[in-house]
C-alpha cells in the first residue's frame, strides 16, 4: 500500500489590487511637482468645435488653456471623490 500523502497547503487567493491602488502606483511614475503635484503630459483629441469653444472659454476668461483644462480636469476629479 502507498504511503499516504499529506495535502497540499491551500493556496493563497490573490487579491485583486484595489482601483485606488492600482491608481496610486500609475501616478507614482509621474514626474513630481511641488506641491504635491505630479506634471501629466498627454494629448487630447477633440472635435474641432469642442477645441474652439474651450480656446473661446479660455480667451474669455484671460486664460490659457492649459490652466482652463486643468481647472475642469480637478473640478471633474473632485465631483467624482465619492464615487466607488
């Protein structure tokens, strides 16, 4: 008769990493800025309207549109804090 064997230990289940986690390790690699601020470069492709109409936006409001953008983009970060 074959010795009995002893099971195998359970395997660990691996968690999935948490969005906030894995969101957390994508802006690490940005360059940082003081401030607590990280420099995001990209580009952004928009209807030929919608790139006017904030062009228009940001010669209203005397500003450029990068500071324009960045306004709507942490406007839109900070309405979405609660989200899950």
């Amino acid at each position: 008769m074959p010795p009995k064997r002893n099971p195998a230990p359970p395997k660990k289940a691996l968690r999935k990493p948490l969005t906030e986690e894995r969101a957390r390790d994508a802006i690490a690699r940005e360059e940082s800025i003081p401030g607590d601020k990280v420099r995001m470069t990209f580009r952004v492709v928009l209807a030929r309207q919608d790139a006017e109409s904030l062009a228009a936006r940001a010669i209203r409001e005397e500003k450029n549109i990068v500071t324009l953008v960045t306004e709507i983009l942490e406007a839109a970060a900070a309405m979405g804090q609660g989200d899950p």
